[in-house]
C-alpha cells in the first residue's frame, strides 16, 4: 500500500508540472504581439527597422617611430624566405636577411663621407663602378644625406 500511494502522490506531480509548463508557453507567445526567448528572457518587437552603424573614421598615429627595413637602398635587395630544413627532413619556415653594414663611403662629388646602411653586394658595386654612378641609378640623392 505504501508503494501505491507514493506512485499517486508522483503521478499527480508530474501531471500538475505539465499543466503549469504549457501555460507559461501559452502566455509567453500571446503576450502584446511580441515574441520571448524562453532561453535568454529577451523580448524582441516584431518591428525589424534598425541602422546600420557607422564606421568610425580616426587617423591612424604610431606611438613609436618605424624601424628603418632590413632592404638595401641601392640595389634593393631584401630578406628571402626559405624552408629551414632539419635531419628528418621536417620543413619550418624563415627568413634569410640581406647583409647590411653601416659603412662610411668617400663621396668624391661632395668631397664629404657619407654614412649609409647598404648590402655588400652594393658595397662591391660601389667599388667598381662609384658612388655618383651607383647613386644615381638608384635614384638617391646624396646631398640630403
């Protein structure tokens, strides 16, 4: 008997619980026209008319001051990117620089040294054919530097 009443106590729960749940669904749909998300409890208005934002329009100012590039003025040289490859042959990415050296180059012209960060490929150019020639093929002008 015991086992009995327990069973009608726990069906008449259940059937109450059923009742009161489809209510609250019932209300929530009919209520002024507007639909609410039973999940996140937000109300949203059938009327869909809204604007699309605007983008904001700021100019753009680094904080810091540019790091000169790893390429060479006169010949344009930069880094190349190439596979480093290891013992099991596994392939990772890197970049390969160009060799730039500070050097000081007589500028037989101006009768001054001039300082430049150039390759040393540039440098053996210069070497041969001068710094006006190497300069102007290059389109640097010398006199601001």
């Amino acid at each position: 008997m015991a086992a009995s009443a327990t069973l009608g106590v726990f069906i008449g729960n259940t059937s109450s619980f059923r009742k009161s749940q489809f209510t609250l669904k019932r209300n929530a749909i009919s209520e002024l026209g507007f639909v609410t998300s039973q999940l996140s409890g937000l109300k949203m208005g059938s009327d869909f008319s809204y604007e699309p934002a605007k983008p904001i329009v700021t100019t753009f100012k680094p904080a810091f001051q540019p790091v000169a590039r790893r390429v060479c003025p006169f010949t344009g040289k930069k880094a190349n990117k190439a596979n480093k490859v290891s013992f099991s042959a596994h392939k990772t990415k890197k970049l390969q620089f160009v060799n730039l050296q500070y050097k000081r180059v007589w500028w037989e012209a101006g009768k001054r040294f001039v300082k430049l960060r150039l390759s040393t490929k540039a440098l053996k150019t210069i070497e041969k054919n001068g710094l006006d020639a190497v300069a102007k093929k290059a389109g640097i002008d010398l006199s601001k530097e």
